[in-house]
C-alpha cells in the first residue's frame, strides 16, 4: 500500500504502518495534551499504541488461519480505522473463508477474555463510552473496546468480517459470485446508513469509514464478476499484442524516448530469443532517472522476473495472477516460451465492457455471432 512505512515484520509477515496513522496519533497526542496535559496525552497515546497492538492481533488471526489453507500473507498495514491484512488470495471454500474471516474476531474475544480472568479487568459499557478518559482502568477500557472490535467486525457487511462470513454462508447454497453480490449489496446499505448518522452526528469518522465500507464492497463486486466472466474464457481473447519491448542492454534514455512515441505504461524486458526477463513501468522509468541517470542500462531499472503464462491457459488463470503477485502485466508465453502477449488490468476491464455491450448468448473471443444463429 502506498503511502506506508515498513516497521518490521512478524513470523514473514511485514507490517506496515500508514502515513496518516501516524498523523492520526500525533493527533491524539496533542488533543489529549490540550483537554488533560502531559499526563492525559501520553495516556492516550499509551491506549492508542496497546488498541492497535491488538487490531494487529485481530489481524494476524486471519493471516495464520490463511496460512493454515496455503494462502500466503506479504504485509499488513496500520491505519486510522484499524488494520488490513493483505492476502494473495481469498479462499474460494466457504468453510475456509468463514474461518479465516471469524478468526480475527474471536482473537479480540479472546483478548477481552484474558484481560477479564487475568488482569482483573471489568467489561462496562461506560468504560467504552469513556475510553479517552484517564480516570477509567486502561485494562478496563481495552477489554471493552476488544470487545467492541469484535462485534463491530461481526456486522454482516461487506468487507467488514461479518460481510466475509455471510458471503461464506450464502456461497453454500448460492455460489462464490452470487454471494459476493449479496454481501457487496448489503455493504453499501450499511455505508449509507454509517454516513447519513455521521452527518447527523457530525461524526467524520464514522462518515469515513463508510466511503471506506462504500468503496471496498463496490471493488470486491466488481472484482469477483471480473473473474467469473474470465472462466473458460482464453487468455489470448485479452491480451495485447501490439507493443514495444526493450533490450536489458538498453539504456533508460532510449526507454524515455519508446515512453514517449506509444502509449504503453509497461513495457516487457526479452532477450535476444525473445522470452521474457523483466518488466519496466513508468514508475520503474522515472525511479531509475532519479537514482541511476540516463546512462543506466534497462535490466537495473527493471522488475524481475514478471508473472508468465502459457497462450492455452484461461484467462482466469491471468487476473488471479494479477492479483497474487500485484504485479502490473503479466507476460503471455507460446510453447517455447516466447513472448506473445500482455494481459493487463487494463485489457481486461477493455474486454469486460466489449463483452457487456455485446448481444445476449455472444461468445467470448474470438468474437462470433449469437449462439444458436
């Protein structure tokens, strides 16, 4: 995620904290500092590093149950309303995806538990209500906001943990894309109602955490229709052809200038027999200008290696690769493992609109009349 820090990592996992984290516990600080002085601020800032301590428990509860079905976990990253793990692949099993999501929930309960047996805490609706206050038991207040976190997660919205467990529930009996749509809907409807009482209680937060809600239920709707509509279909019906491609011997000003006379923003690296070795985007381009000057050769500013696929695969094969490697383009292969094509996000959102704007029963590349005409 852009816009992070990388703090360290934890059993393989990196954990990243957000700029506007940071900006958000200055933030607290200094407020805590105004309404109680030096004391009440570095309590607050006390609570706030201990919450997120186990927003980052809650976390690492859905990427070892990941773990545990073989999906792997690069990085999760802090922010001002919680935490995001990010893994390469959402299981498609219901019975995974109900385990991965209910297990970062039940971490929280856990942690209300502990504190509760352990530490002596005491769960009190007042102490969530007054979790900015220095004079309620710091135990207290985390076992009540843990608790909090949990059924809060728990609300059956997309892509909120509840969200992820309905759709988990629905896709028994529906199926992994219908569910999805259903979970996505109901995200949407509970963004409305989380801004419409923001903005009657003037509560920004809660009004951005429902763009938030909004945004990230229309994303996984969209992503998931993507895929259902790429089954079956062949690679080649989306991949782009045309394109220009650079020597690894060549130097970034002679990449500035194939930049500059196409409109591709990723251009593929081969070698002489024309396989490829790497990618250069547009950001590798300019990083490399910066860093290394003109006069470097391409095969230092690119990435490698890219994600490759055979011509005979389906396109469904490309986009989860898309998705698991976040990588920009993948490289389409024949069966000498020469390049002969690209699939990007971009080729494929082309032909999910050529395909939505073409007659009912049209098949799918090559493009041929209706079936049954």
């Amino acid at each position: 995620m852009s816009w992070s820090l990388s703090i360290g990592s934890i059993a393989g996992t990196a954990v990243r904290v957000h700029i506007t984290f940071l900006l958000f516990l200055g933030w607290i600080f200094a407020a805590s500092w105004a309404a109680g002085g030096a004391a009440a601020a570095w309590d607050g800032l006390i609570f706030m590093l201990l919450l997120f301590a186990c927003v980052v428990a809650h976390e690492f509860g859905h990427i070892f149950t990941a773990r545990a079905f073989g999906v792997s976990t690069p990085d999760v990253t802090l922010l001002p309303i919680g935490g995001v793990a990010r893994l390469e692949r959402i299981p498609e099993e219901p019975w995974e995806e109900f385990l991965v999501a209910i297990a970062g929930p039940l971490v929280n309960v856990a942690i209300a538990i502990i504190l509760v047996l352990l530490a002596g805490g005491h769960l009190d609706s007042s102490d969530l209500r007054a979790v900015e206050s220095p004079h309620a038991s710091m135990i207290d207040r985390l076992a009540a906001v843990n608790l909090f976190l949990a059924l809060f997660n728990m609300i059956p919205a997309f892509p909120m943990d509840g969200g992820r467990v309905l759709r988990a529930l629905l896709a028994i009996r529906l199926g992994h894309v219908r569910a999805t749509e259903i979970a996505a809907s109901i995200g949407q409807w509970a963004a409305f109602a989380f801004g419409f009482i923001g903005l009657l209680s003037g509560n920004y937060l809660l009004i951005f955490i429902a763009i938030f809600v909004y945004l990230a239920a229309s994303s996984e709707a969209h992503l998931v229709a993507i895929r259902a509509m790429s089954r079956g279909v062949p690679v080649s019906a989306a991949m782009m052809t045309q394109f220009a491609t650079l020597s690894p011997e060549a130097h970034v000003d002679e990449a500035v200038q194939t930049l500059l006379s196409t409109s591709q923003s990723e251009f593929p690296v081969t070698d002489a027999a024309g396989k490829p070795m790497g990618l250069l985007s547009r950001n590798d381009l300019i990083r490399a200008l910066k860093q290394l000057g003109p006069d470097a050769r391409v095969a230092d500013a690119m990435t490698a290696p890219v994600p490759t696929i055979s011509q005979r695969k389906c396109l469904e094969d490309a986009f989860r690769m898309l998705q698991e490697k976040s990588a920009p383009a993948v490289a389409v292969v024949d069966s000498a493992g020469r390049l002969v094509g690209l699939v990007t996000s971009e080729t494929i959102g082309q032909m999910l609109m050529l395909r939505e704007a073409l007659p009912k029963g049209t098949q799918l590349g090559p493009w041929t009349r209706p079936s049954g005409a």
